[in-house]
C-alpha cells in the first residue's frame, strides 16, 4: 500500500453563501445544482471558448462545498470566479488550503484499508471518520484507493501505519491517465480532448464555454484526445512521432509511461511511435471522471 502527500498538489477551496450550488453550477461543466451533503461530483471551470481553467472536484456538506483544485492553479481560478460574483449572488470563496492536508492512498491493499475506516469505493460519495478526516474512494490510482482530507495532525493520526511510497504520485498519475494542472489541463486545451467527459454534463443549462463544448460533442470533432503512451525517457515538450510525421506533443512523462495529446486521426491504439531517440507505442485514449 502506497500514501502519498498530495498537499503540493492539491489545495482546498471553502465555498459558502445561499446561491453556491448554482453559482458554480453556471460556471463550470458538471451537474453542481442537485448537489446533495455526502456526495462527490467532479467539473471543470472553462473560458468562453471552452478551455479549460481548472478542474475541481466538489464536496457537498450541509453548510458549504468544499472544492479540490490544483495548487498551482488556484489562486488564477479564485480570481477568474470572483470576476463573476454579480451584487445579488450569495457566494463567497475562502482559501482552506492552510487548514486541510490531502493525501492519497494506493496499491493492492488499498480496498482493505478502506474497508477498515468504514467506507466504500463508490467515486460518487465520501465518508468521514472517527477524526473528521473525510474520505473520497474512487479507482483514480489505477486500482482502489482513496484521497484523504483533513487538519495534517488528524490524517496523520488516521494513518500511523501508512509511510510514504518512494514512488512519486506523478509516477502513478501518468501511468493511470490523470490529467495534471499546467501539464494536461491548460488553456490550450478543453475537457473533452482531456478525457474528462465524467466531469461534462451534456443535460444542464448554460455555462461558460457550454456551446463550444456542446458543439464538439454533437459533431464529433475533437482535434486531439490525450492518449497514455507507453515509452521510456520520453522528455516533457517532446514531439511525438510516427513514420518520422508529428502526431502529438508529449505533456507529462514519468518512468516508462508518459501522457501526450495526439491527433484524433492518429490516435489509434498500439501504434508505433518514437519521440527523439525513445521509441514506444500509444496505449489508450484518456477516459476519466475527473482529478
């Protein structure tokens, strides 16, 4: 079983007021409005030309949403919201980020550990412990496993078994298609290409890039999908390659897997390709419910 300090990777956004659930609802891809305490839901905040700001993954409780998004983007994604915070919404952002660690929990005895703390892998809700720590299972680390958010003595206290794995979460992240902030979700690209139709819901009203998402969806016409490309050493920036002809560009690479976006009309499984002097072959379209 591996534990991963995710604290670097992940920070935590408080949203309160009356008109939250809606407010983020109109602002981002998924399905917020219905949100109910206990469950999960994953979005993804776009620009009017539906590229992607930041994905999130937004947990319901009775009196607030907790909100978790990358650290590196997320000072940008509360300003880019508090842009549209209008005299009559009911809405404030607070940055939790000081008062809430994350930690991940992966590997083969993973369902057991949960089991143990009482919750089950059901992506879609959380559970808390005995300490408070708040426990979000899914399968996002290739297999079962858990993300763990709480006050850093609580979750430390949960998990005093638990060392840290020596693998790095980036080397896990590539290797099960996890789209990355800076790397994979950037504004050159939008959720779709990303693979991130879990977190896109194609039956609610409008939002902020919806019609060139919905466009996109209804026609098929996706100018890229980010593929996991199995191949040694391949460097970050790196052009993809097949039959000396540029197909792709490499976005996240770690041990022998690496994670680029190819051209829709490339994208084919088991295709041979080379990057530089690495030469591999392209695995799977990327197809995840969220980050």
């Amino acid at each position: 079983m591996q534990l991963f300090d995710l604290s670097s990777e992940f920070g935590i956004v408080r949203v309160t007021g009356a008109n939250r659930a809606d407010f983020l609802h109109r602002m981002s891809t998924g399905d917020l409005a219905s949100i109910a305490p206990g469950e999960v839901r994953a979005t993804v905040f776009t620009t009017p030309i539906g590229r992607m700001v930041d994905a999130a993954s937004v947990y319901a409780f009775p009196d607030h949403l907790l909100m978790r998004v990358s650290t590196a983007g997320k000072d940008k994604l509360l300003r880019w919201l508090r842009k549209y915070v209008f005299y009559n919404d009911d809405v404030q952002f607070i940055d939790a980020t000081a008062e809430l660690a994350v930690a991940g929990v992966g590997g083969s005895d993973a369902g057991s550990w949960v089991a143990q703390q009482g919750a089950t892998l059901d992506g879609t809700q959380y559970s808390s412990s005995g300490t408070g720590v708040i426990i979000h299972c899914c399968n996002i680390f290739g297999g079962p496993g858990c993300f763990l958010m709480g006050a850093p003595p609580e979750l430390a206290a949960l998990a005093p078994e638990l060392e840290a794995s020596p693998t790095t979460y980036n080397s896990v992240r590539v290797a099960a298609g996890i789209p990355r902030f800076g790397h994979e979700i950037t504004e050159e690209f939008n959720p779709l290409e990303a693979g991130l139709w879990g977190a896109v819901s194609f039956s609610k009203g409008c939002y902020i890039g919806q019609e060139i998402i919905a466009r996109m969806e209804s026609r098929n016409q996706l100018a890229k999908k980010l593929m996991l490309v199995e191949i040694p050493n391949a460097p970050v920036g790196g052009s993809l390659l097949i039959d000396d002809a540029e197909v792709g560009r490499v976005t996240s690479a770690a041990q022998e897997f690496a994670l680029a976006y190819v051209r829709t009309a490339a994208a084919q499984s088991d295709a041979a390709v080379n990057c530089g002097a690495s030469h591999g072959r392209l695995v799977r379209v990327v197809h995840t419910a969220g980050v």
